[in-house]
C-alpha cells in the first residue's frame, strides 16, 4: 500500500517542512503556513542558511548561519530537539518546540533533513502564570490547582462581570467519595497521588476561560464563567463522567475515582458566601442520595 505522506503531512498541526542536503526548503505544509504566516510559495526553494525564518535561541543568538539544529543532525546522523524562537512575518517571536531528523532514501544515502515544529506560546504563557501564582501563593502545593486564597477572588470578579455585563456564571462544588476509607487502607502517599489525578482530570476537562481549585481536603470548586444553567449542566455533567472514567494511582490497587457534585448559578440575590454555601449544600444532597451524582440547584 502506497502512503501519500505530503497528505498526511498537511493535515497534522505541527509545522513540517523538509530540506535537500543543502538545507534548501523542499515541502512547506499547511501548518508552517498559519504558524509562520509565510505561505509556501514564499518559502519553497530557499535555504535555511537565507535566514527566512530567522530561528534565535533564547540568548537571541541566530540558529540559521552557525548552529542551526538540522544542519547538525544531517552531519552526525542524529535527531535532536530545542526550543527556539522563529520569526513570524508580521515581524514578531513565536516560541516554538522544534524536533529536527535528517532523511535518509533506501540505500541509507542522506537526502536531506525535516523539521517538526510547534507553536508553545500558550505554553509559555501559562507557564509564565503558574510562576507568578506560585509567587502570590494561589496555587495549591499538591495539586498545583490555585487555591482558596485564588478562588474567593476569582468568584468575587465573576460577581463584578455579572452586575457590570449582565454575564451570568455558576459554581460547581466537588467532593470525593470515600476518600477518607482510601487514606485509611492505602495510606496518605496513595491518597495524595489520588488528589492529583483528580486535579489533573478537572483541569483538562473544563472549559479554557473557566476555573478549578482545590478547595481544602478532597474538596474542589468549578467557577463556571458566562453560564446559564444547560451551560451548567454541561460543565458539570462532563466533570462528572471524566472523574468516573479516571483510575486510582496504581491499575492494581482497584481504586475507582468517584465525586458528589452541587451545581448552581448565582443569582442577584447572592453574595459570595451564600452561593457557596449553596453549592456546599447541594453537593451533600448528592452525599445523601448514594453519592456519585449531579445535584442542581
């Protein structure tokens, strides 16, 4: 079976291009293109040593005439990786995630060399924010979550938006089931590395412009942002079903990951304080119902 690779290639979003033994740009893929914002008829035939895209190391030392990654891989044979900085055409960095190869055809003779390459720049920034919070001590030292000190405010502001934006926004409160019999049986070292599979499921299954945290204890709280209640439910229901299809630290140990939720929206009669005793509230009617479900309220 034949592999059209240059469709493969186009299709993937990392930027890809491919270069002759002389480093001159042979294939430029779709993904180079929105990345670099320099369409392939600009770049094809070039060569890298033409410093088009201007590569820079974070010492904003240029790549492309002396230390450029590719060429080295093409002289030893070896892959590499680095974080460089490229230059878009609008003239700004981008920080990008690179992962260079050289190509070789049948016979093992080099023909060239290819370059993956990724856009990190929302990495870095979050990154970027991670430090600061961890400075301001917002995040939660085990499960790198922010915390109540980071909370409280956070769903301050979202009051502040509602009033001034007419944006509406709710809360989602978690609570683990039976975490206290697994710290019983399986000690505190397997509760913890449970506190953090769960934060890193909430973390990835919620919306980018929303908020968790770790709460206190295997208690965690969503700040559900411009919501109505099926947006709510929404939210919630996704947390729900990603919690229940987690697994303890360890396939072995048979530790199955399960939450009670309230879920809520804030309404012009709230305060802070009443909000979250409400979402507290309802999350204990779903303590008291079996456990392992929605309340809303």
């Amino acid at each position: 079976m034949k592999v059209d690779y240059q469709a493969l290639m186009s299709n993937i979003k990392d930027g890809v291009y491919f270069t002759d033994t002389q480093r001159q740009i042979t294939y430029w893929n779709e993904s180079a293109e929105l990345i670099t914002g320099y369409p392939a008829e600009e770049v094809i035939g070039s060569r890298c040593s033409d410093n088009i895209l201007i590569h820079v190391d974070g010492e904003g030392r240029s790549l492309c005439k002396s230390l450029c990654p590719l060429a080295a891989s093409m002289n030893d044979g070896m892959p590499r990786e680095a974080k460089v900085y490229l230059h878009h055409k609008e003239g700004h960095r981008i920080p990008v995630l690179i992962r260079v190869t050289p190509l070789f055809d049948a016979d093992g003779q080099l023909i060239g060399g290819a370059e993956f390459f990724t856009d990190i720049s929302n990495q870095e920034i979050l990154n970027e924010r991670l430090k600061e919070m961890e400075q301001l001590a917002l995040l939660d030292a085990l499960t790198k979550l922010p915390n109540r000190h980071h909370l409280l405010p956070e769903i301050t502001s979202r009051f502040h938006e509602k009033y001034r934006l007419k944006l509406d926004f709710g809360l989602i409160f978690i609570d683990l089931d039976h975490f206290k019999g697994i710290n019983d049986v399986f000690g505190h070292n397997t509760g913890d590395d449970l506190l953090r599979t769960v934060a890193k499921t909430l973390k990835t299954s919620v919306r980018p412009f929303d908020m968790v945290g770790r709460w206190g204890g295997d208690e965690f709280l969503c700040v559900v942002r411009n919501a109505d209640t099926e947006i709510l439910k929404t939210v919630s229901q996704r947390l729900h079903a990603m919690l229940n299809a987690s697994s303890g630290p360890s396939v072995d140990d048979g530790i199955r990951i399960t939450a009670s939720l309230g879920a809520t929206i804030a309404t012009d009669s709230d305060t802070r304080d009443t909000l979250i005793e409400r979402a507290d509230a309802l999350m204990y009617v779903s303590k008291q119902n079996g456990r392992n479900q929605i309340t809303y309220g």
